[in-house]
C-alpha cells in the first residue's frame, strides 16, 4: 500500500514529485519517524512524474525506473536526483527510495544487530516494484497523471551495493517474463565480492558507518556479519540473464573502493552485444575527481561538471552517459 507522506524532513521537492511510503507486507518494526513524526512506516522514496508526455511501455503502461543507492547512500545520493530530473525530461516515472535501515525508511535487520543484508535489499526492491505496478491502488493512480494508470518497469539503475542487489533481483527473477526485457545500469557494482572481506578485519569490534538518517547524518556500527553476507554474492551468474536484457556498466577511472577488473568482468561475463562499459576518466567510486581544485585555479571551463566539496563533479556525466544510452538501446 502506498501513502503519501508529510515531508518531515524539508526533503527538497520539485513540482512533479510527491514523498511517498510504501507498506511492507507482515512488518512490525514501527514508525520510520521517530518521535513526534510519528505519521508512517516502510520504505520512504521520492516518486518523480515526467515533464513530457509518459514514455509507453510495449505493454501500453507508462514506464517506470528504479533508483537504488550503495551502502552508507540513500534516495537523494550522489547523481541520484540529477538523474530522476533528466529521467522526467525522457517521459519516465521514477523512484528513488531509502533501502530499510536506510535514509528515512523503518528498522530492519539493524534492530538484530546483525547488519543489513542483500536478501532483505531484495525483499526492498520486490515491494516497492510490486506496490509501484499495482494497478488499483488508489493513492497511486491519483500520483499518475496520464491515461494508463499504470507503470510498468522497465529501468533499474543501481550504484554500488545497490547494483549488486540489483543484479541478485533479476538473477532471482530471471524466469518472470515481466522482467525479459528490462534495462540495467550498473554503477561501480563489484563482481569479485569475496575481495571485500581483504577491506575489513574480522577481530575488528568497532566498524562504522556515517550515513543519513531521519534528517541527519549518524554514525553506526557496522557487524561483520553484514562484511560477510555481501562477500558471499556470486556475480558471475549474471551470465545466466536473459539475452534481451540490457545492461550499462560505468564506472570511475580512480576507483578505489573497487578493483578496475570488475568491470571487466562484467564485460566478460554479459557479452559485448548486450553489456556496454563506460569508464569516466579522473572520477572515485562516487564519481567526483581525486584533485582538490587549486586556490585561483582557472575553473571557467568546468561547464556541466561544478565542484563537489573542491573537487570536480562527474556525476553530470553519469546522467549524460546513462540517458544517451537510453536513447540509444532497444526501446
């Protein structure tokens, strides 16, 4: 079930988004909001409505996209919202929602101490595709502008541990026919998961994690348990996709969170006649420049890239490469 919800938290919103929730079947954990906000529970995203005339799915359904942010991220990260704007000005719906435990959504795994885990990302991104095509919700089809009254999915793009659920989705979905022809965009997902485990050491005690949540940024503890769940993803079955299935692959050329061989991989894996992989010189895994801009450093040509926190700001670039790529895969 879908709600609408009051933006307890001064979440910037354009004229074409509405804040929503999404109920979570059989959850018990609670209000999202804690104390007097005290007004909604599920998953928490931003519903964005296009500003053209609805791109059409094959199945005569308006097209949907979803957005799903990596570990520590959450709905409003990085290029997320630049890509929600440029998705609208394509004719696409599209939400970007906080993952359980996760910017403004409920509780989770975390209340067990155990972590997050893929499969309840899984679970996560299972709902809200679900509510999101649910033809007689009534909250919904009142968010629809257009004839159809219906969405149907047909983007997913995933950054970071979002792309490695995202992949889990479809290798667990891979027989729905819902989902034959659907296009992927991977954003510096690892495909060598086992090498996470090198990152971290098990006697370590005390793992933190800064990240937004309810309105702020806190710092949690991160279990190991969680370390070892997402070293155990194996990657190498996205081979097993349909062949109808479209996949962009970017990443950033100074990534140092993960290895330049995965997305080789990936490219080894998915094949050249489906798998596309776009490399942004100069960018990190959040695809913002290594270099601080230096004092008096001419920046006049930077253009449609900006700063970010005195770096150069790729994620305008992401946005370009992945509506180019849009455009110009199989509709």
């Amino acid at each position: 079930m879908i709600h609408i919800i009051p933006n307890a938290y001064n979440i910037s919103l354009e004229q074409n988004e509405a804040l929503i929730s999404i109920t979570i079947p059989n959850e018990t954990n609670g209000s999202i909001f804690p104390n007097s906000h005290s007004h909604s529970q599920g998953i928490v995203g931003i519903l964005s409505k296009p500003t053209i005339k609805p791109r059409v799915h094959k199945t005569e359904k308006s097209s949907l996209a979803l957005i799903l942010h990596g570990r520590g991220g959450h709905k409003n990260y990085i290029y997320h919202r630049q890509l929600a704007e440029a998705l609208a000005a394509e004719g696409f719906y599209s939400f970007r929602f906080d993952f359980r435990d996760c910017g403004d959504s409920q509780n989770g795994l975390s209340e067990t101490g155990k972590g997050r885990s893929i499969e309840q990302d899984l679970e996560d991104i299972d709902v809200v595709s679900k509510a999101l095509e649910n033809e007689t919700d009534k909250t919904l089809r009142g968010l629809i502008d257009d004839s159809h009254k219906a969405l149907r999915l047909e983007l997913i793009v995933g950054h970071s541990r979002g792309s490695m659920a995202m992949f889990q989705f479809m290798i667990q979905n891979q027989n729905n026919q819902s989902y034959q022809n659907l296009k992927l965009v991977n954003c510096a997902s690892r495909f060598n998961a086992r090498k996470i485990l090198s990152l971290f050491q098990p006697s370590s005690k005390n793992l933190t994690l800064t990240h937004y949540r309810f309105g702020k940024y806190v710092t949690s503890t991160l279990p190991f348990s969680e370390i070892i769940g997402l070293s155990q993803q194996n990657l190498a079955r996205v081979s097993e996709l349909p062949p109808t299935v479209q996949v962009l692959s970017v990443y950033g050329e100074l990534d140092d969170v993960v290895p330049s061989e995965d997305a080789l991989c990936f490219q080894e894996h998915l094949g050249f006649e489906r798998h596309k992989l776009i490399i942004i010189p100069e960018a990190d895994h959040n695809f913002i420049g290594v270099k601080m801009v230096q004092e008096g450093q001419d920046i006049s040509n930077l253009g449609k890239y900006g700063l970010k926190n005195g770096k150069i700001n790729y994620n305008p670039v992401v946005v370009e490469e992945i509506i180019k790529w849009l455009n110009g895969s199989n509709a």
